[in-house]
C-alpha cells in the first residue's frame, strides 16, 4: 500500500468518522416551511425624530426581542438583514395577523411610581378601580410590584449611554439624559419616591418597555423628599456588568427613539404541508438515490458499487457540514440535497470512462494504473465544471434571499464535498480494490476493462456528429422561437416574489371548481383574485395586497364553498417585490457574465462565448417552456434556471477540457476534426451523467409533492435541453465561431492557439 494510498485512507476515515459523530450530535435546523410557522420581514422607517439607520435597527431588534418572548414562541429567531430589515421567524406560530400586530407597534418607554410591593400574586390579576390606574407589574427578579399610571414616557428621554466610572468603585452604570418636560418630570418623579425610607419598594421608580418592567432603581438616599434629582440628567447603579448596562441602555433607547416598522414580507406554513414535503423529500431521495446506484453498479461493475459507498459517505458529510455551519435547510435546500447527489455522479463517472479509455487504448496494462491515469486525466475537467457550479452556488447565496438563498448554500456544501467524496473516497476504496490479487487476474469484474456499450457503438460506426454544424445550430434556432414565442404569446406568470401581492394556499375537504370560487371572491369585493386548483383538494387565491382583514375575509369565502384548512399564506410588499425582481435579472446577468469569463481565462474566448451561448440558449428555453405551461415564475425557479446553467456549462466544460487535450496530442488536425472526436469520446459521460441526475429528478417530480413538482420539472427539462445545447449547439457554434476567425484573420488552428503563419 503506497503512502499516498494511506493518506487519502485516514483522510476518509477522519472525515466520516467526524461526519457520523456531528450528524448524531447536532441537529439541523429546518427552515419554516419545513417546521411550519410563520415568518415575517420588518423593514424600519425613518422619521423626523430618528434615522433607519443599523444603530436604530439594533435598538428595534431588542425591542421586538422582548415583545416575542411576551408571546411564548418557542425557539423563535430574529436576525438583521442589512441595514433597515429585521426577519423574525416564529415556529408554530398560525395567525400572522396576531403576530405582525404585537411585532409592528411603536415602542412604548413610560416611568412609574412604585406604590409598593403587591400584597400577593393574584393580585396581579384583580382588576383595578379606574380612579387609581394601577397595575402590577413583576421587576427584574421576579417580585410583584404596585404600579401608579405613567408619569413619564419614552418622548421624554434625549438619550441612554453606558458608561464605566472607576471612581468609588461605581462601576458601569445607565446614564440617562431627558428632554423637555422630562427634566421637571423626572424631578416630581423621584422627590415623591424619596419620601419614603430607604429599603422600601415605594423608594423606587420603575422603568417598563411594553409592559414590562426593565429596571427600578431606588432613589439615592442622598436625595431629600420633595426635592427629587433635577438637572436634566440621572445616573442608574446597580453592579451591572458591561454586556447588562449596555442591553439596558439600548433598551430605555428603543423606546426613548422609536422607529416605525412595515412588514414587507410574510409567510405562514401550516406544519402538516411541512411534515409532507419533508416526507416526500426522504422518499424521493431514497428511491432516486437507489435507482441511481443501481444505475451506476450496472455499468461500472465493481467500481460502480465502490462508487456508491463513497455516495453514501458524500451523502452523510454533506449533512454534517450543514449542521456543523448551523445552516437553515428549507425547502428548495432539501431539493438541492436531493439533486446534489445525483450531480455527485457526474465526477465518478468522468473519472471511469477516462480509466476505460486508457485501458482500451492498452497505456496501461492493469485496472489500477488505468485507474490512476483515468484520475489524473479527467482532473481537470472535474475541477473545471465543479467552479463552475460554485458559480452559480455563490451568486445564489449573495443575490438571493430567503429559501432560495438557503438552496444555494446547500449547493455550494455538496459541490465541495462531492469533489472530496470522488478524489478521496473513491479512489482511496477504488485503489485498495484494484490492487487485490484476485481482481488483477478478473479485470472484467472492475467495470473499466471494457469500453462500455455507448463508446463501443459509436467507435465501431464514426457518426461524425459534426458534419454539419449548421444543422444543429438550425435546430437550436428552431427550439428558440419556439420558447421565445411562448413568452411573446403567453408572457410570463411571475410569482408574488417577483410582483408583490398575497397568495393563500388551502387544502380542501372536496374538489373546490376554481371559476366558483372566483366568482365568490369576486362577489365578496376581490374581483381581480387568481384562484388555480393543484389536484382535487388543492386551491390556491392569489391577489394584489391584503390587509390581514382581508385576507381573513378570503379565507372565510373560500370556507363558505368547502372546508378548507390554510396551508400557507405569503405577503411580499411591492418594493421587495421590485427588489426581488431585479435581484433575480442581475443574478441571471452576472451568472452568464461570470461563466464567460472564468472559461475564458481557463479555455479561450471562443470556448466562453459558445459556452455562454449555449447557456443563454437553455434558458431561454427553459422560461418560454414555463411560459407556454402556465407555470409560475418565481424564487424557486430562479433556483431551478441558476442550478440549471451551472449543470450545462458542466457538460460544456468537458467537452472543451476533451478538445484541448486531444489539440495537445494532434496540433496539425483540424478545429472541426478534434472537436467531433471530443464530443464522441465524451458522449458516453455525459449520457451516463444526464441518467444519474434524472432518476433524482424523475423520483423528485413524482413523489415530491406540489412543493417541489414544479422546481423538479424545471430541473428536468433545463437538464435535458442542458445536455443537448453541451454537445449540439456550443460545440458547432464554437466550429462555426472558429472558422469565421481563420476566415477574417488567415490564422490556421494550431492546437489551443492560433498562430500568425510565418512571413
């Protein structure tokens, strides 16, 4: 066993043993709709009192933070998204109507006299007569206090600060600045609490943000009866430390400067439309994982069966990573897992028909050594087709946003662990099983001692599939103004992602007809609601903006015809919605940008032009399909098209990395000549690829449900015309582009280059 062989070995056996003990220890969290609950999007407003700067935005954060935990959400999250946007997600919250009520109101900041200690804890239930307006409200520690009504509030304050006074021993202390008639109120406030002894309740005076008491200090002893603390300014002690000062300060802050907040999106999923496409995903994934293994044992033999293991292995680091990075796995995420592993296919199976061509080719007298050159050879290709992928991987994290951005991490993790899985995992076990002495004297058993039924066929009848370029790129035309008069004809549905608007989803005890129910709508004051029907219990409304009253109101329509249970409803404003929109039309623009320029610095500018081409041409295809289908054009299809130029630009990519090796080899044949030969060596991997990723898909348009039917068929049909535009538009336009070059410039092909004939 060489050094490098027991290398890769622990490196695999590290990698899963950490995976296997990260996966049993650290859960994944599941986005909501996967969890089901409800999300909601605040976006901040400036007023004349304050900016919607991220300091006010941090100051809102904590606010909002308090009034959930008023609400008992379990493990509910809030995180800032930029500068003026807050994304609060409440599991197992069903009535967005309450939450984006408690979550949208102002900050309300007031200070009270403290009457005393609450004679017991009921008495914090016993209604108080209305002349006194008392409440009782518990302090920090918990004990029940007496409460006169505000005598001061939040327009008061000028401003909280935390602030450490090394003198006496004080520590970090809250200093508050008031403003207006806070100074003479602040003063009443304190000469009436300083009438009492010290250790008292009624010495104190409390400070509650929403109703909630977030300090009561006591008045310093020093401090006569009647006089109270004047001068504008009051310092509150207490041994804080520095992380409790400053949340307190931040707090007295959010209330003295409130910041109007707007929901510009929301979405609530029941938990049982969670639970299914968690369900249908599981299934899917099995069925179309075992179909694909099966697939590739059947062709690959040993090799193929080994390949499998190391999918299992890619399967669990894939889950690992995403716990241990503590990403969300939502829905279109799950799909990307799903799809992933049947992308993971791609590397093993560039690297097997390299081994069969290098043992036909009788280079290499064993399995082993055609395995070792099949590694090194097809490297490059693997590389190449992998960035590309992380491309679109990477714009769909940075320029997207919610699911779709969690799609693009979960992409991104199982691009990176697929190429570990193929260049570690399965070569470290295809090494180990190919230097056995039984295999070495049974090389047909390896599955790369022959060249397989696809290449054998084509060997045996030279197709010359590029004597006529201009055939196939007639045909790529003809399938364009097909698409592209779907989107003329038909235009375009575009999701309430992409235009703002409502969209309530129900599940209904019988079949609901879709033009009664539009008709309801329309009589109950929503003429210009969008009812569709996805199966026989299945009823989708989507209209302009709703208020939650409103929407109420549909849902109480849609009850009068059937029973009818929500199963999610999404509100997105018209400025994210724009956003959103334009979002999506620059991440198309700079995937396509980005995909020229990486071929054209690892190829040449004629490879990154027909490659781009190519890709342009799919979706185009892809979006005129959709069209002509009536299907919505939405986030999750953005998901599917960016996914979509990431796998053809593969195939593209492997052709190209095919052409340069063979222009290396032969630098006096024709451009024409070694690219048919590329495209017919490379055929096999990609007929062999494109099977692997459509049982995945196949398994995920059949059992995935109605969440995911819609992403799966986009995948299906970007992948065979993806497939189709590698082989038969990139590469005869690359001859065509090629030809029109010789023809203006006089520069003969000479290998990766052209050059200037010698003068």
């Amino acid at each position: 066993m060489t050094r490098a062989l027991r290398i890769r070995g622990l490196l695999a056996l590290a990698a899963v043993a950490l995976s296997l003990f990260v996966a049993l220890t650290v859960p994944v969290h599941l986005g909501l709709d996967l969890r089901g609950g409800t999300q909601i999007v605040l976006e901040t407003r400036p007023t004349a009192a304050a900016d919607a700067d991220s300091e006010a935005t941090d100051r809102t954060l904590e606010v909002l933070r308090g009034r959930i935990d008023a609400l008992g959400v379990a493990e509910p999250t809030l995180a800032r998204s930029g500068d003026n946007r807050i994304i609060v997600e409440l599991p197992g919250v069903q009535d967005p109507a309450t939450a984006a009520d408690v979550l949208g109101r102002t900050a309300q900041l007031t200070f009270h006299q403290v009457l005393g200690a609450a004679a017991d804890a009921d008495d914090k239930d016993k209604p108080q007569p209305k002349r006194h307006r008392q409440q009782v409200l518990p302090d920090e520690s918990g004990r029940l206090l007496r409460l006169e009504a505000a005598a001061m509030t939040g327009k008061d304050v000028e401003e909280a600060a935390a602030r450490f006074e090394p003198q006496g021993g004080a520590g970090w202390q809250v200093t508050v600045d008031f403003q207006g008639s806070g100074d003479d109120g602040w003063a009443r406030l304190t000469g009436k609490a300083a009438c009492h002894p010290a250790g008292d309740p009624s010495r104190r005076v409390a400070i509650a943000l929403d109703g909630k008491i977030i300090s009561s200090p006591q008045v310093d002893p020093s401090v006569g009866c009647g006089s109270g603390i004047s001068g504008g300014s009051t310092q509150i002690t207490g041994s804080f430390s520095a992380d409790e000062a400053k949340e307190l300060a931040l707090l007295i802050n959010g209330g003295a400067l409130p910041v109007p907040v707007e929901t510009v999106e929301q979405r609530t999923v029941g938990p049982t439309l969670g639970a299914q496409a968690i369900t249908a995903s599981a299934w899917a994934a099995a069925i179309g994982t075992a179909l694909t293994a099966l697939f590739i044992t059947a062709v690959y033999r040993l090799m193929g069966a080994l390949a499998t293991v190391a999918l299992a292995c890619y399967g669990l680091i894939s889950y690992a990573a995403l716990a241990a990075l503590g990403a969300t796995l939502t829905l279109p995420g799950l799909a990307g897992f799903v799809l992933a592993i049947g992308m993971a296919v791609d590397a093993n199976v560039l690297v097997f028909e390299r081994a069969r061509e290098e043992y036909a080719s009788h280079n290499r007298p064993s399995p082993r050594s055609a395995l070792t050159a099949g590694f090194r050879g097809a490297f490059s290709a693997i590389a190449d087709s992998n960035i590309t992928t992380l491309i679109a991987a990477g714009l769909l994290f940075f320029l997207a946003s919610g699911p779709v951005r969690g799609f693009g991490v979960t992409l991104g993790i199982g691009v990176l662990v697929s190429m570990f899985s193929a260049l570690v995992i399965t070569r470290a076990l295809a090494d180990h099983a190919a230097s056995r002495p039984w295999l070495r004297r049974r090389p047909h058993l390896t599955g790369i001692a022959h060249p397989g039924t696809v290449r054998d066929r084509l060997t045996r009848t030279d197709p010359k599939l590029m004597r006529h370029p201009r055939r196939w790129l007639a045909a790529s035309a003809t399938a364009l103004v097909l698409a592209g008069s779907g989107i003329a004809v038909r235009g375009l549905d575009f999701g309430v992602e992409f235009t703002g608007g409502r969209l309530i989803e129900y599940t209904t005890a019988t079949p609901v007809d879709p033009d009664r129910a539009r008709d309801a709508l329309a009589d109950a004051g929503f003429p210009r609601a969008v009812v569709q029907s996805s199966g026989d219990h299945r009823l989708t409304v989507r209209t302009d903006q709703l208020t939650n009253a409103q929407a109420a109101t549909v849902t109480e329509t849609i009850g009068t015809l059937t029973d009818a249970d929500t199963l999610r409803d999404e509100a997105i404003g018209p400025s994210l919605g724009k956003e959103l929109r334009q979002g999506a039309l620059i991440a198309l623009a700079v995937a396509l940008g980005a995909q020229l320029l990486y071929l054209a610095a690892r190829f040449r500018w004629l490879f990154g032009a027909s490659a781009v081409a190519a890709l342009t041409h799919d979706v185009v295809i892809l979006t005129g399909v959709f069209a002509w289908l009536g299907k919505p054009v939405d986030g999750v299809f953005l998901a599917a098209l960016l996914t979509v130029i990431g796998y053809s630009v593969n195939d593209s990519v492997v052709v190209f990395d095919r052409i340069r090796d063979l222009s290396r080899r032969d630098r006096k044949a024709p451009f024409a000549a070694v690219a048919d030969r590329a495209l017919v060596q490379t055929l096999p991997r990609t007929i062999n690829t494109g099977m692997g990723a459509a049982f995945i898909l196949t398994a995920l348009a059949v059992l995935g449900g109605d969440s995911l039917t819609d992403f799966a068929l986009a995948l299906l049909i970007g992948v065979a015309v993806g497939t189709y535009s590698s082989m038969f538009t990139a590469t005869p336009l690359a001859i065509e582009l090629h030809q029109r070059s010789w023809a203006r410039d006089g520069r003969p092909w000479s290998g990766t280059r052209i050059t200037r004939p010698a003068t």
